[in-house]
C-alpha cells in the first residue's frame, strides 16, 4: 500500500470508527428505553443491564456498520476534496478514481466482519438477549406482588398476599382459574413464586395450607391440606406481550432457516418463503457495504454543494438501498423473483450505481458528479 492510499485509509477510518461509536450509543439508548419497564424494573441490578447491552450490541453494529463506513468514507474523501488535493491528483496525472481502491478495501473487510456477525454472532446475541429478558421479566413479576395488593399479571391466577418480604409471602390466597372446569383456591401461611430455567416456566411454592376445588359441570366439591406443594405456572402470555423479541426469526441459525425454508406438510409454502427471505436477507444486508465503498469518493469529490451536499446524498444512498432490500424481500415473500436474487437486488442496482458515478468520475474529473 503506498503513501497515499495509506493516508486515505486513515482519513477515512477515523470517522468510520467516531459515527459507528456514536450511532451505535444512540441506537442502544432507543432500544434502552423502549424496554425500560423491563430493565429498571424492582428486580433488575446494573449488571443485568450490562449483561442484555452485551447481549444487543452485535444486532445494533449490524444496522449501523454500513452507515458508518458510508460516512467515513463521505467525510474521509470529502476533506481531501474540500482542500484541493482531489483536483492536485488529478492535475499529478493521476485518476480521482484511483482513490476508490481504499474504501474498497476498507469495504471488503467490514462486508467479512458484517457477514460474520450477521450470521453468526448477532443470532446468538438475540438468544442470549431474548433469554436474559425473559428472566428479568420473571423477576419484576415476583418483585411487582405488593402486601395486601391483588396480583393479577401471571394469566389465570390471582395472587393476594397479607405481607410480603425477602424471604417470601406471608398468609396467601391464590385463586387458579388456568381451567375454567374447575377452579382452585388455595391459602397458604407461606408462599413464594420462583423461576424454573430460561423460559416460561415458574414455579409457585406453597406452604402450611389447603386447597380448595370445585367441579363446575357438577356437585363435586374437594378440600385438601398440605405441609408443602409445589405449581408450575405456564406464564407464556406475560412473557411474549412484553418480550418484543419473542417468536423473532432473528436469533434461528442460518441451518435453522434453511431447514425451515423448504415448504412441507406442517409448513406452508408463503411461511417457508418468509424463512427463506430471511436467510437471504442476512447475506445481503452487510454487503451493502460494497455498493457504498464505490459510491463514497463520486459522492465525496463534488464541488456543488459542498460536503453538505455528499452528507445528503448519502443518507439518500442509505435510504435507496433499505427500500431496495425491503422490495426484495417483499418479492421474496410473494413467490415473485427467488429469494437468492430478490435480496441481492437491491445490492446490484447500488454497485451498478456506484460504478456509474466512478465512470463519470473518470471521465469528466471531480466536481461534477451530484
């Protein structure tokens, strides 16, 4: 590499890295606060916050790595342009156009890291953010039983609770109406309300106390005590009404997407192609990349409108290419045009635009690219 594609490259990756730290910092605070009933809860600590930060912060780098580098490269160029050293190549004997190789470059590794994560690191990190909410969720829920408070967010039960402490309930009245056939009261000197695993599952323990039921299609009526027992609580509705990221296809591996792309017996062919658009759309989204780095030194090198000007363009590039990448999957989803294609189209149209402007670069120098 020699002098001067060296000192692009860094012209270019200084801002690159400064809008991908602070797009990302403002995506998170939406994501933070979109969720804040969930993670400043009564039973959330700092470092649950820390672990679910951890756990998003590979699918938020997805979304702004291409924006990023498309701005680096825009401010990178656009400095080098705005003090004459664009038109100094050019006047050297030199094509502007050979300043495209550097974002190229720089392009092809961020389009490798985005891949990897899209494919790899960002579904795991889904999971993990998926599973840590669920927990948290489950927690504010034991923490949200107030004394002397009906409890009504776990679906089909009612709990009451005359005192409440760190160690548990105290004189409980739990009223189950999970089968409407025959609903159960219980009461309870002690009682406490614990999660079982990663999932939905809770597990209501109860002690020193009876039950109460009753048949309702007859004259039934049955009374037990007990010393200890122990409910499993189904409480899938709490969970997945306030965990957006419930039933997401975003944290399925890409075998699991294949797997689930090929129509059959339990999967019909417009649900098989909303898998397949979603594992083609994971290919596509980071190589947008591409398109951007032979977009970046055009857009940067005009002299109308200055870098205001190229700053505007790009959002609009950004834009065009999300619109595209929707479209496809659209097309995709409808049978329309192959998933492998539909999703790549919009890469193609934006690769074929960026080749257009380098060409105009070429020949008619820079400046009049807009």
């Amino acid at each position: 590499m020699g002098l001067l594609e060296r000192y692009l490259a860094r012209e270019i990756l200084l801002p690159f890295l400064a809008a991908l730290l602070f797009l990302t910092q403002l995506l998170l605070m939406t994501q933070l606060l979109a969720r804040a009933d969930i993670l400043f809860g009564a039973g959330v600590t700092a470092l649950d916050v820390v672990g679910v930060v951890a756990a998003l912060l590979p699918h938020l780098l997805g979304f702004v790595m291409p924006v990023s580098f498309l701005l680096g490269a825009i401010v990178g160029v656009g400095r080098l342009a705005e003090d004459r050293e664009v038109m100094a190549i050019g006047a050297a004997g030199l094509s502007p156009v050979r300043l495209v190789r550097v974002p190229l470059a720089i392009g092809v590794v961020v389009a490798a890291i985005g891949l990897w994560f899209s494919v790899q690191v960002e579904p795991a990190g889904l999971r993990e953010a998926r599973l840590r909410f669920n927990e948290l969720i489950k927690r504010n829920l034991t923490a949200n039983v107030r004394a002397g408070t009906f409890f009504e967010e776990i679906p089909g039960y009612t709990v009451f609770a005359a005192r409440v402490g760190p160690g548990g309930w105290s004189d409980v009245l739990i009223s189950d109406r999970s089968d409407p056939s025959a609903p159960v009261l219980a009461l309870a000197r002690h009682g406490l309300l614990e999660s079982v695993g990663s999932e939905e599952e809770m597990r209501l323990v109860l002690e020193n106390g009876e039950i109460h039921r009753e048949e309702a299609s007859g004259d039934e009526y049955v009374r037990a005590t007990f010393l200890s027992a122990g409910l499993s609580l189904g409480v899938g509705t709490a969970l997945t009404d306030r965990n957006a990221l419930s039933g997401s296809t975003k944290e399925m591996t890409q075998a699991e997407l294949a797997e689930a792309a090929v129509p059959g017996v339990e999967r019909p062919v417009a649900q098989a192609r909303a898998f397949g658009a979603a594992y083609h759309r994971r290919l596509a989204a980071p190589l947008a990349v591409i398109a951007f780095a032979l977009m970046a030194v055009p857009l940067a090198a005009m002299r109308r409108g200055g870098r205001a000007a190229a700053v505007g363009a790009s959002i609009g590039a950004v834009l065009s290419q999300y619109l595209l990448l929707r479209a496809g999957e659209v097309l995709a989803q409808r049978g329309t045009v192959p998933p492998a294609l539909a999703l790549q189209l919009g890469n193609v149209v934006m690769i074929l635009t960026g080749l257009g402007l380098c060409w105009v670069l070429d020949r008619r120098g820079p400046g009049v690219v807009r």
